[in-house]
C-alpha cells in the first residue's frame, strides 16, 4: 500500500475515534466556568459564623443597661446577648446552678464567698467590670456632724455588705470594729466601740430606700440608689476608689473557657464600655478595669 493509502487509512480512523468518544460522552464537555466557582468561594466565605446565644441574668441598673450597651459589638462576633433581668436578685445564683442561665451579673466576689459554701454553688468569676461606691443616705441629715446619739441607722443585713457598711461607718469614726476580723462578715454584735450609742437597724438591701423616711439614715448599694431614682451625688459620704467590692461576671465552673464567654468579657472591658459607665452613671458607678 502506497503512502497515500496509508494516511487515507490512518485520516479515517482518527475521524472515526472521534466520533466514538463524542457518542459516549454525549457531546463535548463544556470548559469549566471558572468565574462562577470564584464567586461561589467567594460567598462561603462571606456567610457568616453561626451565631450562638448566651443568656444572662442582671440586676436591673446599671448591669443590664451595661451588657444591652454591648449587645451588639458581640451580635457582629456571632453572640446574641440575651439579659434577663431578675427583680428578685437573690434568685440570680439559683438560677445560674440550675442552668436557666449561662452566667450572671449583680455581685461582688465577696458576696459570692458569704453563701457559695453554704448554698454549694462550683462558680467561677471571669472579669471584673464596675464598682458600686455603696454611702449613707438619708432624707434628715446633710452631714455626718448631723448624726445625733442614739440615731437609727440602717444597714443591709446580708452578711458581706453588712460588713461592708460598717468598715464604711468605721472608715467615718462613727464606730469601731473588733480586731482581727477577715472574713467580709460582721454584725453589730461585733462593734467594739460606739461612742454615738447608733442603733442597727438591719434589713433587706432593697427595702432601705423606702425606709430613709423612718431612719436618720441607711447603708444603700448605689445599683439600689439608682432605681430608686435618688440622686447618688446626695450620699452625705461613701467609699472611695479602693473598695474591693468590684461587680464580676459569674458562671458555672468550667465554663470560663467558653468562647462565646471570652468574648463577653473582652466587650465589657473596653474603652468604650468604660466612657459608657463614666458618661452615665457618673460617681454613682466606677470602671473596676
């Protein structure tokens, strides 16, 4: 067979291969559309992270107006913030071990020491955010010179700001506590010296401002000054900067290394938060970070 043959016959079964292939493929495979797959890469990436709700409970003023302040710097970060807002606030720490709540927001550390051991509460605190000065009130007296023999004197019976309120009275030489006192507790029983001869009226935190009228004047947590619309600058005198009583962010023992927690934490210490808290509440509530 001469050349010419040879490439007829070898032309015919290249055309012939090609037909073949084209038949079981069903016609020729379309070039990928590479525009398209950069545009879908494009938007998984853009979708955003799932968002995972943290639900926690607050006194009503100043803690749920400061964590409503960073709802949504944390909504961006894919945590929705949900306050919960217990009017009962000794209901707070129950709530938490019983896992209605993720963490909480209204107490100071040594609150939280006085009755987890009691109550058998395995919490952690994680940050500090604010300090409430807590002062004396009273709608009678404008100075502590003011402050007769034998005046009644409310204070808060719950056993760490009651402690807290006569290291206040004692830091004013009104009284003089028992030596070697450590623990964040004490009650009247342990005044040492009352040269005024004051009488102790102990109750309920949240029942002192309505009782001003009845008493010379009362030990009052500023949170509970504020709701109840008294203005904090009329205090006749209050702690100073160095309190140690310092509002914490609480949850359940183990917890803490949650991310969605981290990243509460982080938002409650910023710049922002502390302008925020020095804006509104003024010397009624102090950044403790």
């Amino acid at each position: 067979m001469g050349k010419k043959g040879i490439f007829s016959l070898a032309s015919i079964l290249v055309i012939f291969g090609a037909i073949v292939s084209g038949c079981a493929s069903g016609g020729s495979a379309p070039a990928p559309d590479t525009k398209s797959a950069a545009q879908g890469n494009a938007a998984d990436t853009a979708k955003p992270a799932k968002e995972t709700t943290l639900k926690i409970g607050a006194g009503a003023v100043p803690h749920a107006e400061i964590l409503n302040f960073v709802k949504p710097k944390l909504k961006e970060q894919g945590v929705n913030l949900e306050v919960v807002v217990y009017d009962d606030e000794g209901q707070l720490n129950p709530a938490l071990k019983d896992k209605q709540i993720d963490a909480n927001y209204f107490q100071h550390v040594p609150y939280l020491d006085s009755v987890k051991g009691e109550k058998g509460y395995d919490f952690a605190v994680t940050t500090k955010v604010h300090v409430e000065p807590i002062g004396f009130y009273s709608s009678k007296l404008k100075s502590k010179d003011e402050i007769k023999e034998g005046a009644r004197i409310g204070i808060p019976n719950n056993p760490s700001n009651e402690y807290r309120a006569l290291v206040l009275l004692q830091q004013q030489g009104l009284i003089k506590l028992k030596d070697g006192l450590s623990t964040y507790e004490a009650t009247p029983k342990d005044i040492a010296d009352n040269p005024k001869k004051l009488k102790f009226v102990e109750a309920d935190s949240a029942t002192l401002p309505r009782s001003l009228p009845d008493l010379e004047g009362a030990i009052i947590n500023t949170n509970l000054v504020l709701e109840a619309k008294i203005d904090p600058k009329s205090a006749v005198f209050r702690e100073d900067s160095k309190s140690p009583y310092a509002n914490v962010i609480v949850v359940r023992k183990g917890d803490e290394t949650r991310d969605e927690v981290k990243k509460l934490d982080a938002a409650l210490t910023t710049p922002e938060v502390k302008k925020f808290i020095e804006d509104k509440y003024g010397v009624a509530v102090v950044p403790a970070f």
